[in-house]
C-alpha cells in the first residue's frame, strides 16, 4: 500500500512536471510564431517589425481573423498544456533558388535562365493556413517567380537580357556613339571616316529606362511580390545568376561568332595593307621628288662653280702666262713621270723652264 502511494505520487510529480515545463515556450529574436487552440489561432507572435509593419499586420488581423491578439519580439510566453499548440516560423530572409529553366526570349533565342530570390514571412498566420511548411512556400514561389520570369523574358530580346548597365556601348576606339535607339545584336559593316581612320558601324548603343536587365527584374520582383502577399510571403528581390544558351547551341553560336569577327578582322587587315600601300607610294614619290630636286640644284651649283672657276683660272694665266707654263709642266710631269720611275732628259723643251733659273728663261 505505501508504495503504491508513493508511485501515484510519483506520477503526479511527473505529470505537474510536464504541465509546468508544457506551459512555457521560448521565442527566439530569429523566430516567430502562432498559438493555436484545437486548431484555431487565438494569438500571433511576430519577430522584427517597424511600426508600420505591425500596423499594418494588426489591420490584417482585424479584417480576417478577429480576436486573434498579436505580440512581438523575442523571450519566455505562456501556453495552456495539451490544449494549445505553438507553431514557430523562421523570421530571417530565406533564399530560394532552383535549378535552370528554359526561356524563349521576344527574338526566339532559347537561353537557360538560372535565377535566385530572397524572402521573408512576413505574416505567420497567413503563411499557416496557405502553404503550413517552407517547402510547401518554396513551391509557390516557384510557379510565381518562373511565370513571371517567362512572361518578362519573352518580352525582351536577348541583348536587353543579358546587359546590366543603361550605359552606351561600342567596340574600340572608333565607334561614333549616336543617341537614338535601335536594336541590333551585331557589327553591320565597317567604313573609312574623314580621316581616312576605320570606324565600325553599331546600332544599339544606348537601353532605354523600361529595358535592361535592371528594369526586368525590378518588374519580375514587384509583381512577384503582390502574388505571394497572399501567401504571407514578403519577396526581397528576385535576380538572375545566370543566362546562358543551350548547351547544344553553344557550339554553333561560337563557331558564328568567331566567323564574323574573323571576317572583321580580315576587313581590318586588307583596310590596313591598302593604307600601308597608300603612305608608301606617297613617301616613295616624296623620295624621288626630294632627289629629283637636290640633283638639280647640285647640278646647278657646280656648273656655277666650274663657271667660277674657269673664269678664274682664265683670269690668272692671262695675269701670268709663266706660271701657266710652269703649272702645265708639272701637271704633265706628274702624269708622265710616276712616282717610282727616273727619266733622263735634255735641257731643251719644254723642260729648259724647270731647270732654269728664276727669270732666265725667255
């Protein structure tokens, strides 16, 4: 009998134990949560709100769940045992993200598209009795945030797709940006300025503000995010980590790049031996210009020299017919005589000058 009594004593310790410890449930600053009562709320804990936010949670309230208190922030709270549940939801910034999915863009390329979303659960009650679980959240924003992504995508061509700037655009430093909008994807032609300087021809060169991939996204994030307000989901952003083509495609779409940049690249070249040929044939008929024109005036001046000189040199033999003689002697000497020879010869002729005396000779 007495240990009968100490174990129903035993198992009333045991269940004030599980009242008392059933009772009290902690909130974390990282959570959130709502207090059900036989399955119906009867009062909501959220995490981190402004003033705005909790107004706006309390209208909601009001308007859908009436009677339903609402609290916040983080600490110890108090429940009946057995006869209220607690339901706790994150309240930080989750991340979706799932795999690649096909898009055909407004001029019917297909690209693999690779996007990502932030959210948060911004109304525990709500996000209770839509969609209960995470997963269950993660497979409305799928269907919310891939429909609309197709539906913006397919109304943009694929370079508005894939540039993240409004900035102009242009290839090298002889692209003449123009102000008016026109799409293109492509170098036309390239063509030859005033200067004769290459320039290529571009028509896109500058996004308008509803196009870009900035301008998209924004789009996509606002209208996903008045869609799943009525799953009690707030969307942060929605962004695309990537966009590339089918891999089946990539192939060939390389293999046309490359093409029609060789074929720049060849315009380029023949451009530039044409030039080369240009400014060679002109510095090669500036040469023979410049040496046409310095043989002649050198030819000028030595004909003036030699005019000179024999003018001279007349002038000299008609002052000094002696030393005219005496020069023409030694000059005939030396032409007749080398330097290694020996001539033995009279004093007559026209030597008798040489061996004469000074003023002797007549």
């Amino acid at each position: 009998m007495k240990r009968l009594k100490h174990l129903l004593y035993g198992i009333v310790a045991l269940f004030a134990l599980m009242v008392v410890l059933g009772a009290f449930f902690t909130i974390s600053e990282t959570e959130q949560a709502v207090i059900l009562q036989l399955g119906n709320p009867i009062r909501v804990i959220a995490g981190d709100r402004t003033p705005e936010q909790m107004a706006d949670l309390q209208a909601w309230i009001d308007a859908n769940t009436p009677g339903v208190a609402l609290s916040q922030g983080a600490g110890l709270y108090f429940k009946i045992p057995f006869l209220q549940q607690v339901e706790i939801f994150d309240d930080r910034i989750l991340e979706y993200d799932d795999p690649p999915a096909d898009v055909v863009t407004k001029d019917k390329k297909h690209i693999q598209v690779d996007c990502y979303a932030r959210w948060r659960i911004s109304n525990p009650l709500l996000f209770l009795r839509r969609v209960r679980t995470e997963n269950g959240a993660l497979s409305r924003l799928d269907d919310i945030i891939y429909s609309m992504i197709r539906q913006e995508l397919g109304n943009s061509n694929l370079i508005q797709i894939v540039r993240s700037t409004n900035d102009p655009i242009g290839l090298g430093d002889y692209v003449r940006l123009v102000s008016n909008v026109t799409y293109a994807d492509t170098l036309e032609d390239i063509e030859l300025d005033e200067e004769g300087e290459i320039r290529e021809i571009i028509k896109l060169v500058r996004m308008a503000s509803t196009q870009g991939r900035i301008a998209i996204l924004e789009r996509v994030t606002v209208t996903c995010r008045q869609q799943a307000e009525d799953y009690g989901i707030y969307i942060v952003d929605v962004r695309i980590k990537r966009a590339d083509l089918p891999e089946e495609n990539q192939a060939a779409v390389f293999t046309r790049m490359q093409a029609e940049r060789n074929r720049i690249s060849n315009r380029y070249r023949a451009e530039g031996r044409r030039m080369s040929d240009v400014i060679v044939a002109d510095t090669d008929l500036q040469v023979d210009s410049i040496k046409a024109n310095a043989n002649r005036y050198a030819l000028t001046v030595m004909g003036i020299a030699d005019s000179t000189a024999a003018a001279i040199y007349a002038e000299a033999y008609n002052s000094y017919p002696d030393f005219y003689s005496f020069t023409r002697s030694l000059e005939t000497l030396e032409k007749v005589v080398g330097s290694s020879s020996s001539m033995i010869v009279g004093t007559d002729g026209i030597f008798e000058y040489i061996i004469s005396d000074p003023g002797e000779f007549q």
